[in-house]
C-alpha cells in the first residue's frame, strides 16, 4: 500500500465470509474495524480514508444482495455497492467526494 500511496481506499469484502479463506476458525475482524485499520495502514505522509465498500454478493440472490449491502452501510457508515452487479455509480460518487 506504501509503494502507491492512494489518496482514498475501497474496501472489497465478500457478503457473508465470517472466516479468513483458508484459515477456518480464524474469524473476519468487524468490518468497522478493517476500515479503521486500513486506513491507519496508509502513508503518513498522505493518510487515506475508506470512502465506501464494494461488496461482492455473488453468493447471494437479488434480495439477500441488497439486504447484505443495505447491513453493510449500516454497520459502517459508508456507501456499500457490488459494482459487479448493481454498476459502480455508488462507489464512484463517494470516492470522488472523498477526493474533494
């Protein structure tokens, strides 16, 4: 992350995963948390912010998608899309804010 030192992050999470792949019984830390520490991972000289959450819902169907997105944003705060299936708009509307 220190070689390309972003200006803003975009957090991917798949919708659902509780454990690291690979890793059984090694639990996800909460998401709110990994946003913190993402952003506490980036260059001090141009310390960047997780300005939304693409969340990857293709283990979903259509209404437990959006459902997952919609927990997402409550639990975070942040603006939460699967850029796959619903289009990038979301995503991109916030990073370009965070920029600002």
């Amino acid at each position: 992350m220190h070689g390309s030192a972003p200006h803003v992050l975009v957090l991917c999470h798949l919708a659902g995963s509780t454990e690291h792949e690979g890793f059984p019984d090694h639990p996800l830390t909460p998401l709110p948390e990994l946003v913190a520490l993402h952003e506490r991972l980036s260059l001090r000289a141009r310390p960047a912010t997780v300005a939304a959450i693409a969340l990857n819902t293709r283990l979903l169907d259509e209404s437990e998608a959006q459902a997952a997105i919609a927990a997402v944003a409550a639990e975070t705060g942040l603006p939460v899309d699967d850029p796959a299936r619903f289009g990038p708009e979301r995503l991109l509307v916030a990073v370009l804010a965070a920029l600002l």
